[in-house]
C-alpha cells in the first residue's frame, strides 16, 4: 500500500511517499512554502509521486502536518508535527527515544516511548532563536548563503562569542563582530554554536535520554550538529534526509489510519 504524508512548515514544504509493505520510503520532495502553503504542499506531493513514478490515484491515504496542515487540499485527514516527528523518527531506528527537530519558525524535543508514540515534548514557537529562521538572518547579515554556513563555521579555528540570542539584536552584534574584523568563519561558527545552546537549553527542560534523533532542515547543518552533541553531552543519529522525517511519520500514521478504517 501507498500512502503519503505532507509538512507544509513556515520555510517549506516536504512530501513523502511510503510504501508501507516494505516501510520504505519510494519518493520525496521538498519545495519552498512561500506566500501560498497550499499551492506548496500541493506541489510537493506531485513532486513526490513523480520521484516515486506513481500516480496520485494509486496512494491510499494522504496526511497533512505543520502549519499548513489545514489549508492542504485533499488530505485524508491532519496530526500534529509532534505525532509525526515521533512516528518518522521511529520508523527510522525503533531505539531512539529523544527527537529534536529544529524547524523553520520553531524547535522541539520530543520523548518517544518504546513503541514510537509522543510521550512528552518541549516547543519554542515564540522566539526565532533556535530555528531555521534565525540562521536565515544572521547569514544575510554575514552575506554569506544559509546553506554555506556550516561549511564556514567548520573552517573556524574557534567560534566567536555571540551573547545575543533575540535575533533583532544578534543580527547587530553580527555586523559589529564584522566591523572589529572578527573572521566570518569564526562569526559563523559563533552562530551555530549559539543556536545549538538555545536548543539544548530547550531539550534539558524536558530531559534527554538517548538514543538521541535530530531532524528538520538545520539538522544538514553539520556545524550545528557538532555544538549541539557537545552542549547535550551525547552522541546524535542524523538521518539521510533529516528534513523528510516528519512527512515520513505522516505517510506512516496515513498506513496505519487506512489499515484501521
């Protein structure tokens, strides 16, 4: 059976297709949200079918999750990004037991209990600090790209002390590092190192207990996995397509729903 799981977040819009019989993953996608979340999630998915070389009539059931999940047309039915995190993280290796994800707008840590289930979960939606987003901003101010940030920060010698976590304020601390002539690479590093903080900070409010999954887009950050296994004291399992992992969870619940009705 196919199923396909949609995450329509705040920066983008990822697309899986599962087929469940194997509990493998046949097809992905990923596709910028911008002004329409809808049109985007919709565009992922065909984008997915198309990797996948099927058609939208041979899925079974489709789930929706993140920000857009209810705007998604055609969905079967809509569970939280938490549910999915769980689910998708477990598929992945049944033995983790902590996921953080680190999203566009947010970040998360999340206990999954043995059998793949949220059992208790910490949120930072209210502050961009921690996210995708922040690292957004602080990589314009740098004038470097987000996606070369890591490769920066890991040149580094040693990361610049960024103090700063509101990202108004962080963005100004950024340009002033620049002006004494702190190296971007050391700057770079400073921000990964600091993003990483802000979300152990977030994760040992609920308690880590291994094995430890990190997921989201940020989690390609090399640099950012390197401070934040250091800050946690442990050893983080990044997936292959870290940023698919909660549209993987959707796909699994869309299965597992269709199989129960």
């Amino acid at each position: 059976m196919l199923t396909a799981g949609v995450d329509v977040g705040s920066l983008a819009a990822k697309a899986a297709i599962l087929d469940s019989e194997v509990a493998v993953v046949v097809g992905g996608a990923c596709v910028p949200t911008g002004s329409d979340p809808a049109a985007s999630g919709s565009r992922a998915l065909q984008e997915a079918l198309a990797e996948a070389d099927v058609s939208g009539e041979e899925i079974a059931a489709v789930v929706a999750t993140g920000y857009g999940r209810e705007i998604l047309p055609g969905a079967h039915w809509r569970v939280t990004e938490i549910s999915c995190a769980a689910r998708g993280a477990h598929l992945l290796d049944p033995q983790v037991r902590t996921v953080i994800d680190i999203g566009g707008q947010d970040s998360k840590a999340i206990r999954v209990d043995a059998d793949g289930f949220p059992a208790d979960f910490a949120l930072n939606d209210r502050c961009a600090a921690g996210t995708g987003r922040f690292l957004e901003v602080m990589s314009e101010a740098l004038g470097v790209g987000v996606d070369e940030l890591d490769d920066l920060a890991l040149e580094a010698e040693r990361p610049a002390i960024i103090t700063r976590t509101c990202t108004v304020f962080a963005e100004s601390e950024v340009v002033g590092l620049t002006a004494r002539g702190v190296a971007p690479a050391e700057i770079a590093a400073g921000l990964c190192r600091a993003t990483a903080a802000r979300v152990a900070q977030l994760a040992g409010t609920l308690g880590v207990e291994p094995r430890v999954m990190l997921i989201g887009g940020v989690a390609l950050n090399r640099a950012i996995g390197r401070y934040l296994s250091e800050a946690l004291s442990v050893e983080l399992a990044v997936p292959d397509g870290p940023q698919f992992v909660v549209a993987t969870g959707a796909a699994l619940i869309a299965a597992e729903r269709q199989l129960a009705s």
